[in-house]
C-alpha cells in the first residue's frame, strides 16, 4: 500500500464556530443622493460604442 501513513485526526471536518461570526450589516453604507455628469457624447454615440464593446465580447 504504497499511499504512505497519515494522522486519522487530520482527516476530520474542521469544526464552525458560529459564535463568533458577527453579521454585516449591508445597509451600514448606504448614501441618498445624486450624481450629474456632463459629457460631449450624444447618447446615439455611447450606445454605438457600447454595441462595439459588445461584438469585441462575442469574439
């Protein structure tokens, strides 16, 4: 049996300590607000380049 010896007490699942976990609190960030850019870009132009990005994906 060529697969050598090994510790029976390594081949244990690892025990979870639930206790100690804290939870995240996923709201602990949030920001009410707004957000404006201007841009020289029409729309017809982002969504051109944006069907560009796209075909450079599918190849």
């Amino acid at each position: 049996m060529g697969f050598g010896s090994y510790d029976e007490s390594e081949q244990q699942q690892p025990q979870d300590d639930d206790e100690d976990v804290e939870a995240v609190n996923v709201h602990e960030h949030d920001h009410d607000g707004q957000l404006e850019f201007e841009s020289d870009v029409t729309t017809d132009q982002l969504v051109s380049q944006l069907g560009s990005m796209k075909d450079d994906d599918e190849e």
